[in-house]
C-alpha cells in the first residue's frame, strides 16, 4: 500500500485521536514454556510429510486499548531436518511509519534438552515488499540450532494510533501450525462508544472467534497448513486464512444498500465539508489558469499546481521533537491546505477535486478500494476497505480518474493499487458504484535501445538507453524518492544487470530526471557484456535474447496453487543494434516469431545487415488475473517466449574466430 494512505473508518482524526486515551506502557508475554520432551523426541509430523520444520504453537495477543496499540507474539518451532534450520534465521518486518518490533527475546532447546539463550545482535534492515512500499525487518539468528531443536522466540509489534483500527489475525503461516491461540482486547472509550465486529475466511468449519464474558475475543486453532507462496500471485493476505475486525463509530444497518447508502451519505458529509470553499478555490484557480485556456490545458495545469505542493504523506518520518518544532497545526480544509502549502496525500487529491470544480469541472470524490493487501468485497460491509481517495472528471465527453496526491503519478492516471477495482462515487444520495478502469499495457513501457559493437573475442560493448514511462516511471521514482544521487545510479545500474542472463559490466553516465511526473525515466549507460558470443567449431554463436533474464525463470513449475496476479499490464520493447567485427558475416538466423496470445503477445526477430545485426523483441502483459484452470496455457506461453529468447544466430567470423 502507498505510504499515504491511512485506515479510514467512519471517524474523524480529531475524534479519534482523542478517543485513544493516556499513554499506557508496552507489555510482553510472561516468558517462555517449559522444554517438552515429547517435541525433542519428534521427528516427523503425518500431518506435514516432508515438512523440514512446523510451528507446535503460535500465540498473538493483541490489545488495542490506549496510545500504545500492541501485539505479543510467540512462536515455538520444531527443526525436523538439516533444511529446516534456514528457520533460525528469523525476519520480523515492520512498517517503520506505523510500527516498531521491541521486546525480541529468543532461545534454542538443543535435542538434549540443553537451552542456549540468544544473546546476539538484532539488525536492521529495509526490504521493498511492492510497489513503492518500503519496509523495515529486524532479523537475528538463534544459536546452536540442529535439526530436532526447538526454537522459540517472542516480540511485541508497537503499533501506531491508526492501526488501533486496522486489527487482523492472520492464521496461515508458511510452515503447517500444530496449534495456534489468538486474543483480541477491543478497543474502548467513552469518548466515542464503538462497535466492534469481525469476519473470516479460511478457517476450519469448528472454528470460529468467541467474545467472553470480560470483552475479549479469542479463537484456538489447531493443524492449519503451510501456505504456499508463488510468483505473480495475488497479496498473500488476501489468501490466508484470517479473521478481520471492525470497528465501526454506530451500528449501521445491515442490510448491504442501506450500509453503503449511509456510508455514502456520511463521507460526502465530510468531503463537501472538507472541499466547500468556493470562493478560496475560485481564488486559487484564477493564479494557475487562464480563462483562454482550454479544458484539458486548465485541467492538466491544476493537476501540476497540486503536485508541486508539500505532500507530507511521503516525506522521511518525524521524530516528536522534530514534529514538536514544526508545530504543523492539522489542515481543516482545502483554503487552509492552500494558504500553508502542505498537506498529506487525501487532503491534496480533495484539494484537486475543490480547485477543479471551482475551473468549472464537472467533478466527483470518490473513495476507491486499494488492492495492494486485500481485495473489496461490498457484501462484507467493510467501510474501511474503501481506503483510497481519487477524483472522476468529466473532460471532453470522457469520465477520467485522478489521483495527483499520489505522488509520480502521471495526469490521467491513477497508482497501480487503485486501477480496476471498486469504489464509491460520492453524493448526498449516498453516492453510486464505479469500477476505475485498467491502463492499457502501452501506458506503461520499458523501452531499451541498444548500440553494441561485438568484439572478435565474443565481448558485447556500447551504449544502452532504457526509457521508463506510465506506472514504470513513477515506481522507480516513487522507489527512490530519499535516495542520494549514488543510490539512485546503484539502483538503476541493478536494474540492467538483473535483466542480463549473464555477468555484465555496466555504468550509467547521465542524471535522469527524477522529479518529473509528465516526462519518461531515461537512464543511458556504458555496457559491456564479457564474452556474450561464444565459438562453435569455425563459428560463432550469438544468443538472440539480451535482456530477458526476468522471463527466464517465470512459471517454471508445472503445478500451480493461486490464481496469477500481475499489478498493471506492461509492455517491454528491445531493439538492438550490434556492429560485428570486420569480415564478419552472419551464417543464419532464427525465423521470427510471433506469440498471440490476446491478453499477453511476444514477438522477437533478427535480421541480418551488411556489417551488423539488428534484434527486436516486445512482449506484452495485458490483464490483471487469471484463475487457476489458466495457468496451462500460460505457462505453455512463456515456454515459447523462453524458447525464442534463447534461439542462437550462427556468424561466421573473419581472419580470427572467437577465443572464449
């Protein structure tokens, strides 16, 4: 999920911060379980044949009363077999904007029942999990692991006052658990009376979550088998077994049209609050338009004013001393987010929605359901999965989205997570459902122009240029938005080498425009590829496909369990040129080929020149998923993507072969 986006309930921030109540120290689990010889003696479970490791118990405790929101976790894993002990390496990540992990405590029972306590370093690491989203994971390693060790360890996940309300238990785990308990502390105030209720997916038929008598909600569960993660797949969240919960300021109705009627009616009430400055708008358009200008020119110079606003939802987070000097009163709506400057991502898309109504748009707010963790489903209820906010305008006869407070991306479109998924149109009626609408695989390219010269000696040498465009070049930029200029060049050099099936030297030599939201990536570079060309006898064989590393390797299994989920439709474009050495001629070529598959199509060609060759491939990714019962013919797909990339052109070299 995009830093900016916050979990929105039906409440106000004002009203829930002051909801949350007096500090209240963080708390941990009493302490570890006693050694159990009959796990020491285990060896294998029927239930997880094979397995190198399982979970004997789990345990998450989750309090969501006062500042500090909390989780304690436990967890006891039984090591089965040398593989297994990869399991004492353990990661533990966190979004540092949100949360933080403390109270890490760790030991390893030897098979002899001997305890060595863990008494190493903690490190910290970052991780990119998606698109854009940056997490931070405390790793260590137990000591003295084997396999028929026990490990355990335990932690407390500090949460930050929002994630009060966005309380789940996730069940399945990537080893089979034996045994797992799990205990919700509702939240509670007097301030604001809440409801409290929850759903699930997943789970066995006999089990289900229980309120007690003292308000706390538990569920014990037993033999939950490992999930299986796979490339392109859907969030793994969406898939596990979990129970969600709800809060929700008053019971709405329950009947699914009045829910989401009153839910409708309720966010217009405090959109039109937010944005009904008209005047202040009217004001603010007459410095960024010209009453010349036509529609789209007004439209496209508002959408660049905003951007070029203060977004704080993407900005390095504060300390409290720092947010302490700042003094940043909360902004109370769109006149007051202009006068300052700044504002967070919501508050800017709002301010965009003002500024084109008052340019005489005809326009609508619309809160939308991020896909990046979770897919929408409105028979759930759930409000508070309409999570991210952009604006419909209606420009030139055509409806078109907008989401400028999301930051990189370009006019007219929208972050990936917000493409091709449910939302709700505002009104005062209650507003109507809208399905935002997919990019085309073309909006969103990776184009490599290549100018090598082959050696006699096999070697690839010259100049690449790889242009990024659409969703491609915002998530790089979006990727690297704190990074120093050595950063950004290791990040984009990585980029290249990754694509390469092969050891390559690369460096790049300009200063791409890492501000821009309108304009493409482009980044060019010195390549040089050691030995790319390789002799046969009197020839040489040149393998046809350059930079297809990534494809290489997709969809190399037979069997698949999830549905495939690519993010957005893309589309990559190579054309390379390659001077060979003098006196060099080309034996043959392989046919060209082309792969119509109507949702993905692959095409690569060599042809033949006087002194050189010339290479293009494009392939195309044009949905978003496919069940299950596809993955054949898919799969089948990218064998032959797989085949052509390594079909070989045969050259016959001059007075000196190659020597490699």
């Amino acid at each position: 999920m995009l830093l900016r986006r916050v979990v929105l309930c039906l409440f106000s921030a004002a009203s829930l911060i002051l909801a949350i109540g007096l500090y209240r120290p963080v708390t941990v689990h009493a302490g570890f379980q006693p050694p159990n010889p009959a796990e020491l003696k285990m060896t294998s479970d029927p239930l997880a044949p094979g397995a190198p490791a399982i979970i004997l118990y789990r345990q998450v405790d989750r309090d969501d009363n006062g500042r500090t929101s909390h989780e304690d976790h436990y967890v006891r894993i039984k090591i089965l077999t040398e593989e297994g002990r990869k399991f004492a390496n353990v990661e533990l990540p966190f979004s540092k904007d949100n949360e933080d992990v403390v109270n890490i405590k760790a030991r390893t029972i030897k098979p002899d029942g001997s305890i060595v306590n863990f008494e190493g370093k903690v490190f910290e690491k970052a991780e990119i999990k998606g698109r854009g989203a940056r997490y931070m994971v405390r790793a260590f390693t137990l000591p003295d692991v084997e396999a028929g060790s026990v490990i355990e360890y335990l932690y407390t996940d500090d949460l930050s006052e929002h994630y009060i309300f966005d309380s789940h238990w996730i069940v399945s785990d990537e080893l089979f658990t034996k045994s797992a308990s799990f205990s919700l502390k509702p939240y509670k105030s007097s301030y604001m009376p809440v409801t409290l209720r929850w759903s699930w997916q997943g789970l066995p038929a006999e089990t289900q979550p229980k309120q007690g008598p003292d308000g706390v909600v538990r569920m014990q569960v037993n033999n939950i088998g490992a999930f299986h993660e796979e490339d392109f797949m859907p969030p793994p969240n969406e898939l596990k077994a979990r129970v969600d919960f709800i809060y929700e300021e008053d019971l709405l109705d329950r009947d699914p049209d009045k829910f989401w009627k009153q839910v409708g009616k309720k966010r217009n009430g405090q959109l039109e609050s937010f944005v009904g400055k008209r005047k202040a708008m009217e004001d603010a358009v007459s410095q960024i338009v010209s009453a010349s200008d036509p529609p789209e020119v007004k439209l496209r110079k508002i959408y660049a004013r905003v951007q070029q606003i203060r977004n704080k939802s993407y900005e390095l987070t504060k300390t409290e001393q720092e947010q302490k000097r700042a003094n940043e009163k909360p902004i109370e709506n769109v006149e007051e987010l202009w006068k300052r400057g700044y504002g967070d991502g919501v508050q800017l898309t709002w301010l965009f929605l003002g500024l084109a109504r008052a340019a005489g748009f005809e326009a609508y707010g619309c809160w939308v359901s991020d896909r990046s963790q979770y897919f929408f489903n409105p028979k759930m209820l759930r409000a508070d999965k309409l999570d991210a906010n952009v604006v419909l305008v209606k420009l030139n006869g055509k409806e078109l989205y907008f989401d400028p407070g999301a930051e990189f991306t370009p006019f007219g479109m929208l972050t990936w997570s917000e493409t091709g998924v449910a939302g709700l149109k505002l009104d005062k009626d209650g507003g109507a459902w809208i399905q935002t609408p997919l990019p085309a695989a073309s909006a969103s390219r990776i184009d490599r122009k290549a100018l090598f010269t082959l050696s006699e000696t096999g070697d690839l040498d010259g100049k690449l240029m790889v242009t990024y465009s659409g969703l491609e070049a915002m998530y790089q930029r979006l990727e690297e938005r704190h990074a120093d200029d050595v950063e950004r060049k290791k990040f984009l050099e990585d980029r290249v080498k990754n694509q390469v099936p092969a050891a390559i030297d690369v460096e790049l030599t300009n200063q791409p425009d890492w501000s821009g939201t309108e304009t493409p990536l482009i980044a060019e570079y010195e390549v040089k590829i050691p030995g790319w060309a390789s002799n046969a006898g009197k020839r040489v064989i040149f393998p046809a496909g350059v930079f297809t590393a990534v494809e290489k390797h997709i969809f190399e299994h037979a069997a698949r369990v999830h549905p495939i989920y690519f993010e957005y439709p893309y589309q990559k474009d190579d054309d390379i040129t390659v001077t060979l050495p003098a006196g060099w001629q080309v034996s043959s070529v392989p046919p060209a080929q082309t792969k119509d598959g109507h949702i993905v199509t692959y095409s690569i060609a060599a042809e033949n020149g006087k002194d050189s060759l010339h290479l293009t491939r494009k392939l195309t990714v044009d949905f978003l998923i496919l069940e299950t019962k596809y993955y054949s013919a898919l799969r089948s797909f990218f064998q032959v993507v797989r085949t052509g990339d390594e079909e070989q052109i045969v050259l016959q070299p001059g007075r000196l072969g190659a020597s490699n």
